[in-house]
C-alpha cells in the first residue's frame, strides 16, 4: 500500500488568502454605482496524475507547490425609476487577471539553474478577460394582455499566455498563447394574454473572434504552412417556449 492507516497524504497541503472590498454610491432613490475588488491567492499541493503510476513514485513529497493569484474588478450601475416601467438599466464591467505558477513539467532535463534562473524558478500562465453587460427590462400592459421585454449588449475578450522562459523550460507543454473576443446582442420577449397563460421568445447573435498566436505541435510540421489559427464566426440562437 502506498499509505497506511492514518499516514498524511502526501501533496494535498493548501493554504488560501481572499479579499473583498466594496463601495456603493447612491446617487439618488432610484440609481446606484458600484465597484468592488477581490483578490485570491493560494499554494497548493501540486502532482500529475502520469507520475501517480508506481508505487515508489506516489509517496514522495514534492520541494515545489502551485499558486494561484486571482484579482477581480468590478464597477456596476443601476437606474431603475420607480415611475417608469419601461426603464430597468444595469450595466455591468469587470477587468479579471489570474496567474498560474508551477513547478516545471517539460521533462526534457532543462532546469532554470540551466538558462541562468533561480533554482525553484516555477512556469505558468498569464491571462487577463475584460468585458462588459448592459440590459434593460421594459414592461407595459395593453388591452390584449401584458408584456416583458429583455434586451441588451454583452462583450467578452480574453488574453492568455505563457509566463517568462515557460515556453524554454517546458517544451511542447506549453501553455495556450492565444486571445479571443466575444460580443453579443440579444432579446426576450414574455406575453401574458391572460393570467393562466404565458408565451415566452427570443433572439440572441453572437459573434467572436479567436486568434492562436503560437500552437507548440504546428512546429513538427511543415515550414510553409503559417503557424497560429484565425477563426471569426457567429450565429443566431432562437428560443420559445410557453407556460
């Protein structure tokens, strides 16, 4: 058995720190602006699961674990006048940046120490996602039943890529390098002609944006072909339904 009864697993340590601030700005009765910040950071136990196939190989300590720094930012406003039905605004950006570091995995016998780093110097990943909400909800009665309206706007980007020499020190596992945007537009509709009955529909298009700037496998092909993939697509998705 690789542990006996009562033994400490080995690599499953775990030590976390987390942050939340928030500020609210009430501009008046019926607005409100918001921004808020979190921050996590932890150190992990850190073990492949390929390494886990022995029996010598499962038992051992590792010198290095993996950490994790997460900052968020936030900013939210609201308008929602209780004397207009047709007004129900928030708006929502955030700006993300998360890094990743752990020990190195390439296996190719290339240390830090090699290039000129520090010993225990750990790889990783750098990536960065910003965006942005903004919906309204209109509601409105007429003599021929009730509706709720949704609509709005939405982008998303992200950024990611490897960390300093992770590229030299880990081979072909190499972190994604790659970025992609995302935006969309979209509405909900919600009738009520009576009050046993409701008949719901929408329409959403999105459309984005993906660049891969380095794939680590494209470089055991052929020299003429262009290295990185440029994808930019999009599409409709309609929904109903009733209640």
């Amino acid at each position: 058995a690789n542990y006996r009864g009562g033994e400490e697993i080995l690599n499953t340590e775990l030590e976390t720190q987390s942050l939340l601030a928030k500020v609210t700005a009430r501009l008046s009765d019926d607005q409100t602006f918001q921004i808020g910040y979190m921050g996590y950071r932890s150190e992990a136990g850190d073990r492949l699961a390929s390494r886990l196939t022995s029996n010598t190989g499962q038992a051992q300590q590792q010198e290095q674990t993996v950490s994790t720094s997460l900052d968020t930012f936030t900013a939210r406003y609201n308008w929602n006048p209780e004397d207009n039905d047709l007004i129900d605004f928030k708006s929502n950006f955030y700006f993300n940046h998360l890094e990743v570091r752990n020990p190195v995995r390439g296996g190719r016998g290339l240390t830090p120490e090699k290039i000129g780093l520090p010993s225990g110097f750990r790889v990783g990943t750098d990536t960065n996602m910003w965006g942005a909400e903004i919906t309204n909800r209109s509601q409105f009665s007429l003599d021929y039943g009730d509706f709720d309206l949704n609509y709005g706007l939405s982008y998303r980007a992200e950024d990611t890529k490897g960390s300093d020499h992770t590229a030299v020190l880990e081979g072909w596992l190499t972190p994604r390098d790659a970025i992609r945007h995302e935006g969309a537009a979209f509405a909900k509709a919600a009738y009520k002609p009576v009050d046993w009955l409701t008949l719901n529909g929408g329409l959403r298009y999105s459309h984005y944006w993906v660049e891969d700037r380095f794939d680590p496998y494209e470089r055991y092909q052929a020299r003429d072909k262009p290295v990185g993939l440029k994808v930019d697509d999009g599409g409709f998705s309609p929904s109903a339904g009733v209640t």
